[in-house]
C-alpha cells in the first residue's frame, strides 16, 4: 500500500485537505503534517522514514526539508505541488492535485490502478473504445491520470480482462491488536500527546509503537489531539 505524506506549513488547511481527498482511496494511506513546530502534527523523522512519497505545498517546504531532515531523505522523492497559502479548494485545486499525486504514485509503485472499481475500469474503456476521444479526454471525463487510462486500455487488450489483481491480506496494527485497553488509555487521559501516549502504551501493555503508528491508530478511531504531535506539555 503506497504511503502518501502531505507537508504544508502548520497542517491546518492545505495538507489536511489533500489528506482528506486521497484517504478516500482504500488503499492508499495517507497522512499529513506540518513543517513549523507550532503545526497541528509538526513533521519529524518517524514520519518522514513511513512516507513512499512526501508531496509538499510550495517548493520552500521542499527545501527546508531537505535542510533539516537531510539524512532521512535516502530514496524519498519530494514533490512540490505549488499550492499558495491564499488556497482554496476548487474543482481546479482538485483535478491539479490529483493529476499530480496520481501520476507520481502510479509511476513509484505501479499499484495505484488496483483501486478502481471493475465498474469504473469498464467504464473507462467504453468511453474510449467508442472513438472521437483521446485518451487524454478520457483521463479528463473521469478524473483520472492518462497513464491509468493506457494501463487499462493494455490490460483490456492482453488479457481480454478488467479484473484487478487480487491484493495480500491487509495486516493488523499491532495497536489495535489492544484497541480498547488504548482506547481506556486515551479516554483517562484526553491531554496526552502522542509521544505520551506511545510511552504509557509502552509502560502499561509492554506494546511499542512510534508517533506515527499511534496517529493513525487516533485517526482510525476518530479521536482528535488538540495537543502537538511531539514534545513537552507546557
């Protein structure tokens, strides 16, 4: 499953939003964070080491993470997506980021087309097996990069198929392998930061896990930190 880390300055808008739109994909996991200190969950290593692919707002981001997480970015492909502070979500935001993060994902892991329904995958084809199209208006009409359209129009003509392939069985968290002991653990204490929570995780189950893990534990959960991702209660 790709991991898909967005980046913005304080993770109140911009990356939370494109976490929003592309967590909608089962099987893409995605995340978000903030560069600043003071960001709703700040950027830090744990992080960056989990990304496939980290896209950030505006090329500044890009380059302050490269200046202070350097010897993290072994083999970590960084993309600006030129998204302004002044942002608005828009059907026009919309379709340039998924171009982008679509194109980007498809071509690091080639696993991004699983996600279409066979309904969609068929729809698709019709609609450019019926001529007086392209596959770039194809791609257009259903939100979709071109070269999903190609990769589908391939697998159509080789194998006379649409079906995706089968995936691996999705692997358990070990945190919710402990799900309502964690859970009495956050309840009891609502001002924990993710940072404490991993170490009272680690002190009353004997379970390790990283801020990360726990991030999404909370997100699956639907339980919100009003407190920052890391450091020392004020």
């Amino acid at each position: 499953m790709p991991k898909i880390l967005f980046v913005c300055a304080q993770n109140k808008l911009r990356s939370p939003t494109a976490e929003t739109i592309f967590s909608r994909f089962d099987q893409l996991d995605c995340l978000s964070a903030g560069i600043h200190p003071s960001a709703n969950n700040p950027l830090d290593r744990e992080l960056i080491a989990w990304a496939d692919v980290i896209f950030v707002m505006e090329k500044k981001h890009k380059a302050k993470i490269q200046q202070r997480f350097r010897s993290s970015l072994s083999g970590k492909r960084i993309i600006s997506l030129d998204i302004p502070d002044q942002f608005q979500y828009t059907a026009f935001a919309y379709n340039k980021w998924h171009d982008i993060v679509i194109s980007v994902v498809e071509l690091s892991s080639g696993k991004l087309m699983s996600l279409y329904s066979l309904d969609l995958r068929r729809k698709i084809v019709e609609a450019y097996e019926k001529g007086d199209t392209s596959i770039r208006k194809v791609a257009k009409q259903f939100s979709i990069s071109p070269e999903t359209v190609r990769r589908l129009l391939n697998l159509y003509r080789s194998t006379g198929s649409l079906a995706p392939k089968k995936c691996g069985t999705k692997r358990v968290s070990i945190l919710s392998q402990h799900e309502e002991a964690i859970l009495e653990i956050v309840e009891t204490n609502p001002d924990f930061t993710l940072r404490e929570y991993c170490e009272e995780v680690q002190e009353k189950l004997g379970v390790s896990s990283n801020t990360s893990m726990m991030h999404r534990f909370l997100k699956h959960h639907d339980t919100s930190l009003k407190k920052k991702l890391t450091g020392a209660r004020k």
